[in-house]
C-alpha cells in the first residue's frame, strides 16, 4: 500500500510540475480570464484553489510540496476503502 500512496504522491507533484511548465511557457494562459486552463488548473492543483480563494500567494516549491501531499492523502484514503471493499483472499 506504501508503493502505491508514493505513487499517488509522485503524480501530484508531477501535475504540479506540468502545469509551472506550462505557466512558464505561456504566460499569457495562465490568467483567470481563460476558463478552460484556469478550472483545470484549479481542479488538478487544489493548493492554486485554496490559494485564490483565501488570497494568499504559493511559491512554485511549496505548490509542488502541497499538491504531492494532498494527491498523497487521496491515495491514502481510496487505498484504504479500496482494501477495504476488497479484503485479500487467503489461498489455503
């Protein structure tokens, strides 16, 4: 279950990491007037959410840090309930 939360983990920093890239190649997109790109952002990185929301700035390391836990306790948490619903099977 550890190499899976780490590989939820890897996947949120990965996201994050996307979309400074995109930030940096386009800056142009990356303001709230374009729809498409911002409810994207904001859906794949919750940190941007929270960050607009209650108007406090992120730096890009602590955007990474903050987006790789929180897809980390998603795994954590859907890890869990999936255990849950489907127990091993003891082969005897």
């Amino acid at each position: 279950m550890r190499f899976r939360v780490a590989i939820w983990a890897g996947v949120g920093f990965l996201t994050a990491a996307c979309w400074a890239v995109y930030a940096f190649a386009t800056p142009g997109y990356m303001i709230p007037s374009e729809p498409i790109v911002w409810t994207l952002v904001r859906l794949s990185c919750p940190i941007v959410f929270a960050s607009v929301h209650f108007h406090f700035g992120v730096s890009l390391y602590w955007c990474l840090v903050a987006n790789a836990a929180t897809y980390a306790l998603v795994g954590l948490l859907l890890e869990t309930i999936r255990q849950q619903l489907h127990p091993a099977h003891s082969s005897n």
